[in-house]
C-alpha cells in the first residue's frame, strides 16, 4: 500500500479556520454522535466572537442576554487588565445549553480548538 493510499481524507491540514472548514467539521462530528454514538443532541448555533466579546460574555456571566448592572462594567475592567497584562486566559468558549445550544467559539482559537470545542 502506497503511502498516498494510506492518507486518509482530512477535514483540514493548518491551523487556519474558515467558515467552510467549520462547516464540514461540524457535519462530522454530528454524523459521529447521531450515527455511530447514537446520540440525542439539541441542534446547535455556533457564534463566532472576539477577544471583547468574550470578556463582555465573563462580565455577564457568560448569559447573552440579562439585565444590565454597573457590577459587570467593573467586572469587565477588571477581567480585561487582567488579560492584557497576560495574568489571565480566556475561555475557548462558552456554551449556553438551551435548544437550540448556542456555542460561542472565540476567533482567535486554531482549527484544532475549534472543531474540538464543537464536539
């Protein structure tokens, strides 16, 4: 057997990720929990967001949508000094287990992180 033969088909090869990688990821990991794990899964919405929007997720207690309150403007000071002096990470994600689930993917996370987050 050739070593080209061998090779099996990849969803990708680099660390870059893009919305169609994402796509195909995601179609494989569902047709592995569905198919061969048997799985009851929500259907689920990926959101992809920044560096900031993370922070303003920790703020809030990771809730997309929740009242306002001066505690979290103070919360998010303090989280993103915190980040920028490299005290802290940040989450790959935040998932919101709902249906449909809701999985905020940072943007700044390798193809690797993104497709392992997904499953």
């Amino acid at each position: 057997m050739t070593r080209a033969a061998a090779k099996p088909n990849l969803l990708f090869a680099d660390s870059e990720w893009s919305f169609d990688r994402l796509k195909r990821a995601y179609d494989a990991i569902e047709d592995i929990a569905l198919g061969d794990l048997g799985l009851d899964v929500y259907p689920n919405q990926i959101e992809i967001i920044s560096t900031e929007q993370m922070l303003d997720a920790y703020s809030s207690h990771g809730m997309p949508l929740m009242y306002q309150h001066w505690s979290f403007g103070k919360r998010f000071a303090h989280d993103q000094m915190m980040y920028s002096k490299g005290y802290q990470g940040l989450a790959y994600e935040i998932v919101i287990n709902s249906s449909p689930c809701i999985a905020y993917l940072m943007e700044e996370n390798t193809m690797t992180m993104q497709a392992l987050v997904m499953a």
